[in-house]
C-alpha cells in the first residue's frame, strides 16, 4: 500500500491514495516472468485480456481491459502515447522487456488526464534510468524452438557529473511456428539524463525499431492443397497468406523537463515526435492481384502540468496537451503477376487540444477526495467535456476503499474518417466519437509483515456511439456509429510470500459484456412482413465478441540464497463468442455465430546465477503444447470460395539464453 504510481495523477502518490485499481510490475517482476512481450507478461492479471492473431512472430499483440476493445486502452512510453493513430491500437509486442524498468496500469476512465483512447485504462511503460552508485552492464545472446535466436545489451551509467545515460539494443529472428510466420526486428532506445537537483531533472528518450514479418492469416481448412499461380505459391494447408508479409518502421523521441522547485509546488513539460510508417503487401489467390500500401503517421506535441499545494492535504494539478496529427496512405494496385499498375494517394491533417483540472484533498488520514475536468476540442468533431470524481477511505494504514466515476471518449482514426474508397471499404467522415462512463470500487489491503496482499474490485462501464466497421447494401465496408456496449464484472487477487523462498500469486476476472450490433432480419430470420418495405436491419443485445467471461492467472515463484530463480505460470481463459457475416449484399446478409473453445496453459522459467556475473535461464512457453484460437477470419481459395477460419495459437516452444552482468 506504500508502493507509490506516477501514472495515476501524473504526479508521485502511494498507492492507498489514488482512487483507482492498479497493476504495478517492476524490472524483477519481468526478469521472473520469463515473458517475451509486455503482453505476455501482463497476460490474465486482473481484468487484463492479451489478445493476438495467432501469437506468431510479428502478430499484432493488444491489451484489452475490462472487455474494452484494444482501441480502448492506451499504452504510454514514458508518458507518450504510442497507439498507432490509423489504427488506435497499441502492439506491444514491439516494445522489448529489457528497457523497462517499470509498468504501471491504471484501471478505469484515464480520459481525465490522458484524452482519446483512455476508456479502459492506461498502460505507463517507463524505462530504464542511470543509476548514480553504479554502471550498468548487461550482454547476452539465447537460441530456441522455431530457429529463433535473439541478442541484447544494455548499459548505462553517469558519464560525468549530473549528466548520464542508458543505452538498450536488440536483435530478434524467427522461423515461426507455422508458414510464413517469420520475424526479423532491429531496436534501440537511449535515455539521456540531467540530474541538477529535486528543483531540475532533464530527460531526452529516443527509440527507432525495425521489423519485416510474414502475415500468414488463418489456417485453411484441413487438407487443403497447395496453389500455385504464375510461379508463386499463394497458400498451403498451414497459412491462408504465403506472401503477403508487413514491415514497421517506428520512432519515438520525448524531452521532458521537470522538478519541485519548492515543497508547494511541481512542475512538468514535455515534448515529443512520433513517425510510424507501416508498408503492407497483400495478394489474392483467385485472380493473383493484391495491394501493396504504405501508411505514414506523423505527430507532433507537448503536453505540462503544474502541481500546486496550497496548504496541508491539498494538491491542485493544472496542465494541459496539444497534438498535430499528419496521415498519409499511399496504395498500388497490383496485377496478377504482383507488378504495381498505379498508385493512390490520400492525405489528412488532425489536431486536439486538451485542457484539464484535478483537486484532491485530504482532511484527515481516513479519507480523500478527488474531482477534475477534462476540456478537449477535436479539429473534426468539436468538443467534449469530460468529469472524473473519487473518493478513498482508509480505515485504517494498510487498507483502502476506493471509488471512482468518470466519463471517457475515443475519437475516431484517419483510417476510420478517411480511408480511400475501393470495391471493398471506404472511410466515413462522418464518425461520432465514442463516448461514455465508467465506474468502479475497490477494496485493496495488505496484512501484518506485508506478507499478504489483497484486491477486490467492481466495476461497470458503457460506451454510446460504437464504432464499427460494417457492411452497407452494396457490400462495401465502412465504418458507423453503432448503439453501442457495456460490461460489469469483478476482479480479484491475492499475493503470498515470500515464505521459505516461496511467493504465489493467483488473481481471477469475472466478465459480463454485451455490445448492439444490426441484425439484418426479414429474409434472414423468415419473421412476418411486419416492416415497412425499407426497413433492413434492427438492433440486438448480444454477448460481445472475442470477449471471455473468465479468466485466471497463477504464479508460484521459488528463489534461493544460491541464485536460483524457478516460476511456474497457469492461465486459463474461457470460451469467447465470434460473429460472422457470411455474405455481405443485402437481403442475403446473415449473421453466424462461433465458439472459440476455453484453454489453460502452464509456461515455467529456471534462472541460475553461475559465477556472480553469468545468469542461465531456460523458458518453456505452454509446457502441455496445449491446442487453442485467439481469433477467426476468411480464408478465399482459388475459385473464390469462402471458408470462416480460425488463427491457431502457437504451441510449446523452448528458449535458452545466458547473459553477462557487470
């Protein structure tokens, strides 16, 4: 309950004086994980859903929080959004582990102080620092299942004085598990800091990745054959897509200064530039054409704040944001021998503006309370406003209630305004932003000696004006307001330990999420003639897609004085609901539902400290080779007949790896 969160209200508070539900995992909490993604490390904690296509080497990973889609969360980097902007969503899959010093996840309506996107929660990733008593240096190499081998090094230290740095970079291959599921990434980040004093701390973060994956879609139906055309094997019984691959070229750079140059008062700016540019190559097996397109995201910001306390137990945040978006998408069509025969190119220019308020005050030690104001304005759609109120008892020292309700919003993307019109899709410039409200209590206490910790939550939210992509009566997709969603559930966990070298944590979700979508309803359903003869489609309430209504993690961790490091790791998850629109012109339109089947898998890490500065470890990822889908999608063969396919997830796979520290 002493562990203190920046994420929360931007400034430092202990974790028994936020309102919110919260996640925190430090650099040892990763290096005992054994992931090999933020996602995968965050996978099952409370109220958390990872969510992939198939779990291959470049397949798009999402943090998904309390049922919101993956669009709902928004992932930082020291502050900084790193979501894509055409997309909304965030991979982190690209963000490798060991430059993180810490993560912290801030459940509930984040649109307070963090804008768009921030409907489920936030995701702060901050990286690693120079540490002023010591120099920091890690190398290591490791090789495993799938051909796939991957280098790092890392080192940082105070270079002279007050200025210092840390220095990450890494290599990472793979052959992947199935076809055409193979990675290659390139990364590196630095942190350059200047330490003054408490009153001044500058710091410039910059990160350049590189990455080209293979894009192997679902897998096709059983038995299907291998089809060539014009010399090029377009798909075989293991990948839908045998030549359709992506590459993502990303960079980031943030200087922010701050400092509390007197007790009553902090302060805070930043500034930062983000390019992202993604070049996808696609083809299709029944005529051999495709596309290839490059889609570049562009923007520019800066964002402050001051903290004020004007006298005892009360704090006064003002601070404010600015962001220019530029978007571009360049497309060429490709003939059926994949050669480009033109080329499309759309361009669009976004900003917002953000204003907000927060005040907490503390009148005495058993209780707090919290209310602020969000003004943000949209260059498209205008402006919402957006309150946040919370309060949090404590009993007493090692025990706090939390409550907080907020109202959150998520504006649509360039893609959703203004993708290019094609046969196929078109963007609508017409969007309305999502909008709604969240609310949640939570109980969190840790017992005598903080051998024990414990959290309860419950919390409920609903989202107005959804954002889908749909069919309209020519076919063509493109993106509508839709009525909506809304979810409640509990959360639950429990951490034990250490007793005699051992710490177990277990934590448990329970879900229930239902979101509005059309129903297309006379000929599909065979109802009586009861609508007017323009009428096509009407409202349902259904359980939400891809959505599990349970999920569990537990961990058991051994460590000896003797540097043995051992973890085992149980997740299950259950059943999701998938809903497929078997053919898309109206009247024919109808709507199916599949059922992705619930799964349990185990992983377990060994690390071994051998001479002090050498670390052995050896990971195995889903132990029982347990057989599961993270997601479904169409499969088209040569004839252009269509089959509902499913992604597999990736079965057991080994890594061994050493690693010098100095």
């Amino acid at each position: 309950m002493e562990e203190v969160v920046v994420t929360a209200t931007k400034i430092p508070e202990k974790r028994k004086d936020i309102p919110n539900a919260v996640i925190v995992k430090d650099e040892s909490d990763v290096q005992a994980s054994g992931a090999k993604s933020i996602g995968e490390l965050l996978a099952n904690e409370p109220g958390i859903d990872w969510r992939s296509y198939g779990n291959f080497g470049g397949a798009a990973q999402e943090i998904q929080i309390r049922g919101m889609r993956g669009n709902g969360t928004q992932v930082l980097v020291n502050g900084v959004n790193v979501n894509s902007p055409s997309l909304g969503l965030a991979d982190v899959g690209k963000i490798p582990l060991n430059s993180i010093e810490r993560i912290e996840v801030i459940k509930g309506s984040g649109s307070l102080l963090y804008g768009s996107g921030a409907m489920g929660g936030v995701v702060n990733i901050l990286t690693k620092r120079p540490d002023r008593d010591k120099v920091n240096l890690k190398i290591g190499a490791g090789y495993g299942s799938q051909d796939t081998y991957r280098l790092w090094a890392e080192q940082g230290m105070f270079a002279a004085g007050d200025f210092g740095y840390y220095l990450t970079a890494n290599r990472a291959e793979t052959n992947g598990f199935r076809s055409n599921s193979d990675l290659r990434q390139n990364d590196v980040s630095l942190n350059l800091v200047l330490e003054k004093n408490e009153a001044f701390d500058v710091s410039l973060y910059g990160d350049y990745l590189d990455r080209t994956y293979g894009m192997p879609g679902v897998k096709p139906p059983r038995g299907t054959a291998a089809y060539y055309r014009n010399g090029k094997k377009f798909y075989d019984d293991e990948a839908a897509g045998l030549l359709d691959y992506s590459e993502d070229k990303d960079g980031h750079m943030v200087l922010e200064v701050k400092g509390k140059p007197l007790p009553w008062i902090g302060y805070a700016v930043k500034g930062y530039y983000t390019h992202m540019e993604n070049h996808n190559y696609n083809r299709y097996a029944y005529n051999g054409t495709g596309n290839e397109n490059w889609v570049t995201n562009e923007v520019k910001g800066t964002d402050g704040h001051v903290d004020v306390h004007p006298f005892a137990g009360a704090t006064l945040l003002l601070g404010g944001e600015y962001k220019d978006f530029n978007w571009k998408n360049e497309t060429h069509p490709l003939d059926s021998f994949g050669h480009q025969t033109g080329k499309t190119t759309s361009r669009a220019h976004l900003y917002t503006r953000g204003f907000f308020t927060e005040a907490q005050y503390r009148p005495s030690d058993v209780w707090k309370v919290f209310a602020g104001i969000r003004r943000e304005e949209h260059s498209v759609f205008g402006s919402e406003n957006l309150p946040l109120f919370g309060l949090i008892i404590n009993p007493w020292p090692d025990a706090a209630l939390k409550v907080n309700h907020g109202r959150h919003f998520l504006a649509p993307t360039p893609n959703d305004l203004y993708w290019p019109a094609d046969p196929y899709t078109k963007g609508n410039p017409d969007l309305k932003p999502e909008t709604g409200w969240h609310t949640d209590v939570t109980w969190e206490q840790t017992f005598p000696r903080n051998k024990v910790f414990t959290a309860v939550s419950y919390f409920r939210w609903d989202v107005d004006d959804k954002i889908q992509w749909e069919p309209d009566a020519n076919g063509v997709f493109s993106p509508i307001n839709l009525a909506g969603y809304e979810a409640q559930g509990i959360e639950a966990e429990i951490k034990i330990g250490p007793f005699y070298n051992l710490t177990l944590g277990l934590s448990y979700t329970y879900l229930d999420a239902e979101e509005e979508n059309r129903a297309y309803t006379r000929q599909d359903y065979g109802w009586p003639p009861l609508f007017p003869p323009d009428f096509q489609y009407m409202m349902v309430t259904r359980r939400a897609a891809y959505t599990p209504d349970g999920l569990f993690k537990g961990n058991l961790t051994y460590q000896n004085d003797f540097g043995l490091t051992a973890t085992a790791t149980v997740r299950y998850v259950s059943d999701r609901v998938v809903y497929h629109t078997e053919t898309t012109v109206y009247p024919d339109t109808r709507t199916v539902t599949y059922n992705l089947d619930s799964y349990w898998t185990a992983d377990i890490l060994i690390e071994q400290r051998l001479k002090r500065h050498y670390v052995f470890s050896l990971a195995v990822n889903n132990l029982a080779d347990a057989d599961y889908d993270t997601h479904m999608g169409n499969f088209y063969d040569s004839t252009m007949q269509g089959f509902w396919c499913r992604y597999p997830g990736a079965g057991r796979s080994i890594f061994m790896g050493l690693t010098y520290e100095f």
